[in-house]
C-alpha cells in the first residue's frame, strides 16, 4: 500500500513538473541520458542522479530517481526526506498531513483523559457524547450515545442523536424501515408462490394414487429456496407426521432461517425421532446460526419464597430476589368477623345451620288487647286456665295465634299464660314471637303483660322489639372464600 502511494504520488509530480524546460542545456539532457543509461540498480546512485537533476533544473527526472531509489530501498531515509516526507510514528508523511494528525492526537487525548473519568450510567455518557459531538469526534461520539440507549432505552433524544427515530415501540432508521419494507415485500411474494404448492404437496404425501405421493415426494426433495421456510414451517409442523417431512426439507435448505425451524424442531418436536433427526441434522450447521434461539430458552434459575395464605386475616407472601431489586407481593384476605356479645344477645341457626346472632334493637310497638272474655275460672284466686275445658283451652291457644304472634310463638306464650298462677303472675321476658312485620328483622315479645285480676275482662297485650339478625357464619363462611381465593391466587402466581 505504501509503495503504491509513493508511486501514485511520484506520477503525479512528473506530470506536473512536465517536460524539460526550454532553457534546459542540450548538452545537459546529453549528459543526464548517458549517466542514466550505466546508472544500475543502485538506490544510492539514484539518490545521486537525482540530486544531480535537480542541480541542472532537471525537476521531472528527479522525482523520478528518488521514486526509482525507494522502490529499491523503502528505508532510504535521503530519498524519502529529499521527497518532501518526513518520518512521522513508523510511517513517512507529508509536513502538512503530520500537522492536522498532531492536532487530532491532542484531542484524542483529552478524550481519552474525558472517557477514563467517565462513569458507566447514562447521564454521565451523555455528557461525554454531546463533548465529543461539539469537537468533531463523530465516531466516539456514536460510541457514547449507543452506550446511553443501552443503559436506559427511553432516552429519547440519544436515539434521535444515533439518527433513529420512533416507530410504534422500536427506534429504527430510515435506511432499516425501508430494507424491512422491501424484505417484507419479497417475503409476501415468496409466500404467494410456496403456499399453493406446499399445500398441493402435503395434501398428494396422504393421496391413494402412487403417483400423486411421487410427485409431492419429488417437489419437497427439490426445494431449497430460503423464502420457502416460513410456509413450510406452517404447512409441515402441525403433528409428528408432518414434522417428520419439514425435517429433511429443512435439512436441504442453507439458511439461518432454516437452522432456527430446525432448532425448535429439536427443542419441541412432537416425538423422540423428531427431536433426534433434528438434532443430528443441526450438527452439520454453523452453530451461530440458530444458537440465539436455544439461548433464549436457557434463563437461570429464578430464585423466590412463597408464604400461604394462613386464613381470614393470615396474609400470604410471594418474595422475588432480583439481580437489581428484590420484589414482594402480598395477598392479604380481610380478617373474620369479631361480633362481641350484648346483653339480650341470642343465639340461633338459620337454615343451612350456620349461627345468627339475634340482637334486641329496642320497642317498635304493641300487640292489640287480647281479650279473655270466654275464659272462665275456678275462682278469683285460682290459677289461669285450671279449670277450664280443653275446648276453651284451644279457643284461648288460637286467639294468641292470630294476635300477630305467629303460630309456633303465639301457642308457645299463650301455653306459659295458662300455665302461669294467678296470685304471682310474673312478666315473661324475651320470648322470641317471629316476624311481625315485612321489615327484615324480627321482633320479640319483651313481655310486658298488661294483666289485671282475672275475670272475663282479662287482656293481654304484648310490646314489640325488633331485633337484628347478624350472619356470623355466614360472615365468617365468606372469610374463608376470600381466604381460600388469595390462596390461589398466590399458587397461580408462583407457579413455575
């Protein structure tokens, strides 16, 4: 390469020094012909004529001999310095050419001083990118803004500075969209011709007729077009059988894409003989051809801890140890219900006999005066319904019933009065009556018995109190549901 400049440059001085002048000697261009027909080989000799051409204002046939000596002796330091060259860090240079590469050194060294000092995260690559802009250093200044995208990808106005600009979710180049574009054309083209004849040649593999199977047979044996990979790939892979085709045909196909269809054939073909063929087929393949997509399955191991959901209240935990940050979830169910027990508080079973709690909320209202009327007694101080005919009992038991009592509750009251001795007839408290109205609570008889002395103008009457139904197990029920679905939750969520 050096010689050949040297070369090149010695041709272009002769043309520009020309011929000789007309003031030349006669005799000069005598004498110079005759010492250059005996001259030799010499370098030195010619480092000698030259010098003597330039005396005899010869300018062309110097540079003539001294390109003549370096080509004999490339390390002829008097040809080259009588040249014009000096010898600048191994290489023999023009004055001026060492002078802008002497500035160019300075700055590369203050750079190289900037870049030494710099830190490895993005603010800092950035301000070391946009110095190297501003002093012409273009190359180390893409070096530098690259760096940036790397260590943080939404660094918008570095990727603008690299000439790439935004497309959807990805930073490409003009000259990438357009290759892209065209690829994608000649794909779509490609898929337009390999569909039909794919599908043809699947479809004659299955067929009776021998020489259907001969001739797909044949087709496939043939293919060997890169673009026919992807319809291949999605006419031939669908179950075992088909697989067992695409391997060979792939296997006689010399491209990437190829190498990559067989690389996941070996990974996840449908059979054992799948994934064997595939595998040997690839050991006659350049590895760096399909190795990005068996890398691609290998990660390491994620390393985490799984607490379960311990119940209502008991939260559960999924801890994710991360290369930069560790990352904790928790699923925490609402705790059971906690109901604390008040005076008057009892407690019951609804009908899929979980507990309710029935809570006195207070005196709503008042039966109507049942009147006794009928009931006849042994005397003023007998006992209630003593003496009276089961009849009349029954006539007194049914006039509770339809008081608003209910059924169960009204023959429940109305059996404790005739039980119930005159002389110290007492106040029945909290005797549950059922629903009295169509509100969603129910009422309870407080017993406040408006009794006088009996007779036939004996009345009851009873005050109403609603009471609150609270669901404790049904509350409690729903806990464990919540509980229960956190948990698996959490199971979902940790599953490898």
């Amino acid at each position: 390469m050096m010689l050949a400049a040297l070369l090149t440059s010695s041709a272009l001085a002769l043309i520009l020094a020309g011929p000789p002048t007309e003031n030349t000697e006669a005799s000069d261009l005598t004498a110079y012909e005759a010492a250059r027909a005996g001259i030799g080989p010499d370098s030195d000799a010619h480092v000698r004529l030259a010098l003597w051409c330039e005396a005899h204002g010869l300018q062309a046939e110097r540079l003539k001999h001294l390109a003549i000596a370096v080509i004999a002796n490339p390390r002829h330091s008097m040809a080259r310095g009588l040249m014009g060259l000096v010898e600048y860090r191994g290489r023999w240079q023009r004055p001026e050419t060492i002078s802008e590469k002497t500035k160019g050194d300075v700055l590369l060294a203050e750079y190289r001083d900037r870049r030494d000092q710099t830190k490895d995260d993005p603010d800092a690559q950035w301000t070391l990118a946009l110095w190297c802009d501003e002093h012409g250093l273009k190359d180390e200044a893409a070096a530098h803004f690259t760096a940036v995208v790397k260590r943080d990808p939404k660094r918008d106005a570095a990727w603008r500075r690299l000439g790439f600009k935004k497309q959807g979710q990805r930073w490409v180049t003009d000259a990438q969209l357009t290759g892209e574009k065209a690829e994608a054309d000649r794909q779509k083209q490609a898929d337009r011709h390999w569909r039909p004849l794919l599908e043809k040649w699947r479809d004659g593999l299955d067929s009776k007729s021998a020489k259907r199977r001969a001739e797909s047979e044949t087709g496939l044996a043939g293919i060997t077009d890169p673009r026919a990979v992807p319809v291949l790939w999605a006419v031939f892979t669908g179950n075992a059988q088909r697989q067992a085709v695409a391997v060979p045909v792939l296997g006689q196909i010399d491209a990437p894409g190829a190498s990559r269809a067989l690389a996941m054939l070996a990974a996840f073909g449908d059979s054992p003989e799948i994934r064997r063929t595939a595998t040997e087929t690839l050991k006659r393949r350049d590895p760096r051809e399909f190795a990005n997509v068996l890398i691609g399955f290998l990660r390491d191991p994620i390393k985490y801890e799984v607490k379960p959901v311990g119940g209502p209240g008991s939260p559960g935990e999924l801890f994710i140890e991360g290369t930069q940050a560790n990352v904790s979830r928790r699923y925490s169910p609402p705790k059971s219900p906690v109901t604390n027990a008040l005076p008057g508080d009892q407690l019951v079973y609804d009908g899929n006999g979980l507990p309710v709690i029935q809570r006195p909320m207070g005196i709503v209202g008042r039966t109507p005066m049942i009147p006794a009327s009928n009931l006849f007694f042994a005397s003023s101080t007998g006992t209630i319904g003593q003496s009276l005919s089961a009849a009349k009992k029954q006539e007194f038991l049914n006039m509770m019933t339809r008081s608003g009592l209910g059924a169960t509750k009204g023959q429940q009251i109305g059996q404790s009065i005739l039980n119930t001795n005159t002389s110290s007839f007492p106040i029945v408290p909290g005797l549950f009556v059922g629903n009295i109205d169509p509100t969603p609570y129910q009422a309870m008889a407080l017993g406040s018995l408006a009794v006088r002395a009996p007779g036939p103008t004996t009345a009851f009457s009873f005050d109403i109190g609603q009471i609150a139904m609270i669901p404790v197990g049904q509350m409690e029920l729903e806990a464990q549901k919540t509980a229960a679905v956190a948990q698996q939750q959490l199971k979902t969520t940790s599953r490898p």
